[in-house]
C-alpha cells in the first residue's frame, strides 16, 4: 500500500478515505451474507470503517505489506469476532460517522445482484474486483468529460478490451466525426490510458509493482 | 427471452451493471496484455512492469497473449461454431466449440503465437501431435485433431464436462474416499503413455479433470515438452503463483531437464495425492499425510514411495502405485472373510473347472505322469499277488520265484513317474488353494 499507509498523515488518511469510499460494498455484500439482518449488516458496516479509519489501523495494513483487499477483509472479520460489542457501544454513545456510506443503495444493489451460491468470502472478492473495473472505468471517464469529450469515451469505451475488428474503427469514426486513421489513433491511446490507470489503482493496494500482474489474475479468478 | 448480450471476445454472457456493460474479465486481461500487440509507440509506460526486470534467466516472460474475437475464430476454423472461452493459461488458450459436420462438442486448444517463431517447431507440433494422438485412453483426453491457421497452431479435443481438480481442491470438496477413487484412474492413465513412450511432465491439478459421471482425464499430454520449456508455465506473476507451479514438478526435472523420464510423472502424482489429502504441498519437511487428516496410514507409504528425490527409489510404473492403493482399499472396505463362507459360496465341480481352464498344462502333465504311474502301481499290486500265489509258505518244497522279475517293470515305472507326478500334483495343490484364499478375498 504506497500512498495511503506511509505515515498518518493526512495525506494518507485521505488516501484511505478514498479507498473505503470505493471498496465498502463488496465488505456490504460479505457481511450481508453472514448477517440476515439489514440493519444489523448497515450498522456492523458503518462501524467497522469509524473504527479502522479512527485507529488508524493503516500501520497494521502498511506493516503486513499485504494486499489491501485482504487486509480490509481480514480486519473486517476480526472486527466482526470481538469489536462488535464494543463498537455497538461506541455508536450509540454517539460515534461519529467517519464516511458517509450509502448504505441504502447498497442493499438495493445487493438485493437486485443475482444471488448465487458462493460463499461470503467468494462473493466479497467477486464483488471487489467488479467495484475495482468500475473505479478504474469511471477516472478514465471522468479524464475524458474534464476534457469536454464525454462523447468520445462512450463510443471508444467497447474498444477497451483489444484489438478491434475490421470494421468498427468505421463506425467509431463516423460516430465521432472524425477520419477512420483518427479513430485509430484515439482508440491506441485510450487503451493506454486505461491500462495506466487499471495498474496505478492496483499498485494502491498492493505492496509493490511485482504484485501488480498476479493481483490483476486474481482479481480475474474472483470473476469466476 | 431477453436478449442476452455477449462479449465479443470471449463470448460470456454480460450484464448491463457490471463494468459499465462491457466484460470484466476481459477489461482485466487488457491491463495484462503486453502493449505491443498491433498499435505503434509500444512501450510500456510507468515504472512498474515487465518481464526485463526478471533478474533470473531461467523466468520467462508471461506467454499471455491478446485472446482472439470470436470471429476471427468462426473464419479460421470454418469447420467449427458455437465458440466459447474456456481459460487460458501458459500452454495456450482453450476455447469450447461444435464440430459441425459431426455435431459435437469439443475443445479446441490454440498455442501462443510466439511457438511458431522458432523454426522446427512446425516438424516437432507435427510428430508430437501425431504420438498423442495415439494415445486413446478412457482416461486421457483424446485428440481429435490438430493442425495451424494462419496465425495459431492448435489442437481439437475431446470436451470434458467437468471441472479440474485444482477447483475441487479449492472449494474442500474432495475427501480421502473421493481422492483413493480419482489416484487409481490417474495411474491408468499414467501407465498407458509411459507404455507408449510419452511422459506427461506436467502433471498438477489444473491439468487433471473430472466429468460429471466422476471420471478422470487427464489433459496436456506432451504440450510442455512440445513447447520446449525447461521449467513449464513460469511466468512472471508473483511468487506465490511461481512456487505454485514449480512445486509439483520432480527435482530432477528442476536440475537437468534432459535425464527425465516417466518416473518424474510418478512423482507429480505424489504431490498431487498429497495436496488432495491435506489441502497442502508437500515442501520441506513435511508431515506424513496420516498425521494431517484421518487416512490411512499406510497411505503414508504410498504418498512418501512417490515423493523420493531420487527417481530409482519412487515406484518405477505408476500401476505399481495403483495395486498398493488396491490393496489398501480392498482390506479397508471389507473385513477378511472366514474360509468356510468361501467353501459354501462355490461349488467344488465349478472350482475344478476354473482351475482347469487356469492351469490347462499342468493339468496335462499331471495326467501325463499319473497314468504311467497309476498303471504300475497296479500292476505292482497284482503281481505281488500273483508271486505269493506262486511262492509256498514251506520253503523245503523248493526255492521261491525271485519276486525281481515279477515287479521289476512296474518298480521301474514307479521310480521313473513318481516323482514327476508328486511334484505337478503339489503344484496343483498349492495352486488350487491359492485360488481359494484369494477367492475368499474378493467381492
């Protein structure tokens, strides 16, 4: 974990707020699994992030020099094994709500997501590599509208996965306005971006660069 | 039925929430790919990656390469349809696919693209495919056919419905009966190559499979020799992933690939058994499987048999492997019968018979000698009959007939067979109650 476990400093409690603003769903979808109870699941949520983010257990996460995808799982477990209780008391003795989670679109996600059977463990590591790809696909996108070219990256987004067939860079261009060679040379660099992008967000979570190519199989593997 | 929308490169289904309407697996394979497929200014950007970096000659770099459209499949193989995305691995891509002419499924395995570069690959693809073609084996994939296109060489497959054991061991779904049920199959499967001069080198649980009616087949014969690697499959993941593949292969194949022969087979299975048993490999100093699980212990000695470094100590067939497991299972499943249970259940004409059509020579000369034999001891008997007939209990009368001349013939006869005949008999006898014993044995 680069930037979010070096010191506590602000720097990196954002960079932590940054990831658990993203990655709490698949936690939702775990714990959702093993806890009926809606409430129960949304409270043992919002818990556990004011407790990770207020004891800066980010040093922990830094000193295992593991995956933060694991870590986050493995603290969530532990927390869910002892620090119910206290943290139960903890809210209602008026903990603050360190991220704003929205816990409600969350159990309707989850509710619609086709439930199969695969265990709360599968399910946390499928649904994290589903948030990672929208996270990744959503800077790309967002890169792209700063630059007032939000047209561009709806019709160059299908061309993200390889090498295009005969046809289509045609009709890219023609949806763009633009030359079919244009077209070619928007769709080369768009996939670069994006497979920037794709490899700085897994070096977040990830001790270093040599862990970056088997996180992405994984992740893949988690897709079952 | 809604129209359900599929990935145009690997042909799974897609879900209009999941990434944004286009395929994840695929979205994660395109921040594996190496940038130089096709598109100019290929290199890589940022400081992390490539395979450069590996400091060690020996690591190869990632044979990931860019998966084809599906339709650039429907045009190279005109003779196949309906293609679906299987996996991929070090050995290549697998797809699913219906023969049309024939109307079945098959699998149809394509080689990294980077095979072809070197220049006698295209004569060993040949003579290789052709040797495992031979090789058809219930319990072996079969190759159906093979050839190349313009860009890929490839192998057409029997499909297997099924899954790979890797996935079995994963989700805890095998136990040590499931596990003594699937070894035995293995080393059928073992035995018939190595009997066909062809050794796996490979052997993990990614490459052995079970279909749905629980049958064995074993996948990849060959490939890695075919492909040319010293260690198979290595590619620059982490290390966890390098560990993973290397830790089935014998060390022998470790050291010097060129002096492996079959036996290094014998140990993959070792550690393949091993890991089925206790969910772990076996590294280091590692405990005997019946100190991890409840097994049998004398499962201990097969599995350790296996796992010797050196190769003369292992079992040198994989079927001496499968008739220890025999043994094992035969006395675990059903205690020792009593003898009489035995005599009652068989008739002892039938049991005659049966030995007769085992023993049909030793029958033979066991007649061949007796009757000689059987003749002499007659005629001995009658002529010490004949001679007290004819000699008197008074001696003054006069001398008796020398009773050498009357027996004299038949002794000879006696000496000459009797011996043989006692020998087949006892063999017979022996053979007979073998039988027996081991009658009582089996079901």
């Amino acid at each position: 974990m680069l930037a979010a476990g070096h010191r506590s400093s602000p720097d990196s409690r954002r960079a932590l707020e940054s990831l658990c603003q993203t990655y709490w769903y698949p936690l939702y979808a775990y714990v959702r699994r093993r806890v009926l109870d809606v409430h129960e699941a949304q409270d043992l949520t919002q818990a556990f992030f004011a407790s990770l983010l207020e004891r800066n257990s980010l040093e922990a996460a830094h000193r295992e020099r593991g995956r933060f995808r694991s870590f986050l799982l493995t603290a969530f477990k532990h927390f869910l094994a002892d620090e119910w209780d206290k943290a139960k008391a903890l809210k209602r003795g008026g903990g603050r709500r360190a991220i704003p989670l929205d816990l409600d679109s969350g159990e309707s996600r989850y509710a619609h997501e086709a439930t199969e059977n695969v265990s709360p463990e599968r399910l946390y590591e499928k649904q994290w590599a589903l948030t990672f790809l929208d996270r990744v696909l959503n800077r790309l996108g967002d890169e792209f509208i700063a630059k007032g070219k939000e047209r561009h990256f709806e019709v160059l987004k299908p061309f993200l996965v390889g090498e295009a067939q005969q046809n289509s860079y045609e009709n890219a261009a023609r949806a763009l306005g633009i030359s079919e060679a244009a077209a070619k040379v928007a769709v080369h660099r768009a996939r670069r971006r994006y497979r920037e992008i794709l490899r700085a967000e897994i070096a977040e979570t990830v001790a270093g660069p040599q862990e970056i190519d088997d996180e992405i199989r994984q992740l893949r593997a988690a897709l079952g | 039925m809604t129209d359900q929308r599929h990935c145009p490169k690997c042909g799974a289904e897609l879900s209009a929430d999941a990434a944004q309407g286009l395929c994840p697996k695929c979205l994660l394979d395109a921040g594996l790919e190496s940038h130089a497929s096709g598109a100019a200014g290929g290199a890589p950007t940022g400081p992390f990656i490539t395979p450069s970096q590996a400091a060690s000659p020996t690591i190869l770099p990632t044979s990931r390469f860019p998966t084809p459209y599906l339709e650039t499949l429907a045009r190279q193989f005109p003779q196949l349809d309906s293609f679906e995305h299987l996996g991929q691995g070090g050995m290549g891509v697998v797809y699913k696919a219906r023969q049309r002419n024939l109307d079945r499924i098959v699998a149809v395995k394509l080689l990294p693209p980077s095979v072809g570069e070197e220049p006698a690959f295209a004569e060993r693809f040949t003579r290789e495919a052709q040797a495992l073609a031979r090789l058809n084996h219930s319990n072996i994939v079969q190759v159906y056919d093979f050839g190349r296109t313009d860009e890929y060489f490839y192998f057409v497959m029997e499909y297997v419905d099924g899954v790979n054991l890797r996935a079995l061991i994963r989700d805890h779904k095998l136990d040590p009966e499931a596990a003594l049920k699937i070894v035995p199959q293995i080393c059928e499967a073992l035995q018939f190559a190595h009997d066909e001069g062809i050794v796996h080198r490979d052997i993990k649980p990614e490459n052995i499979l079970v279909d749905k009616k629980g049958r064995v087949k074993i996948a990849d014969f060959g490939l890695a020799k075919l492909l040319g690697r010293a260690a198979e499959d290595l590619s620059l993941t982490g290390t966890g992933q390098l560990m993973g593949t290397l830790g089935y292969m014998a060390p022998e194949q470790l050291q010097q690939a060129h002096s492996v022969d079959h036996r290094a087979d014998i140990y993959s299975l070792g550690v393949v058994f091993y890991e089925m048993l206790t969910g772990q490999l076996p590294i280091g100093r590692f405990e005997p499987p019946s100190k991890k699980v409840q097994v049998d212990v004398r499962l201990d000695e097969i599995v350790l048999h296996s796992l010797e470094s050196e190769p003369s100590r292992r079992y040198q067939h994989a079927s001496e492997l499968k008739t220890d497991l025999e043994t094992i299972n035969e006395f675990a499943a059903q205690p020792p019968r009593f003898v009489s249970d035995y005599q009652t259940l068989e008739s002892p004409r039938r049991r005659l018979g049966a030995s007769i059509a085992e023993h049909p020579l030793l029958w033979a000369m066991a007649v061949f000698f007796s009757l000689p034999l059987l003749f002499a001891l007659v005629g001995l008997a009658e002529s010490l009959i004949a001679w007290r007939a004819l000699s008197n209990p008074n001696p003054s009368i006069g001398p008796n007939p020398p009773i050498g001349g009357f027996i004299q013939p038949y002794a000879i006869l006696i000496v000459l067979f009797g011996p043989f005949a006692f020998l087949t008999w006892a063999y017979l006898w022996r053979a007979l109650h073998r039988g027996r014993d081991e009658g009582s044995r089996t079901a």
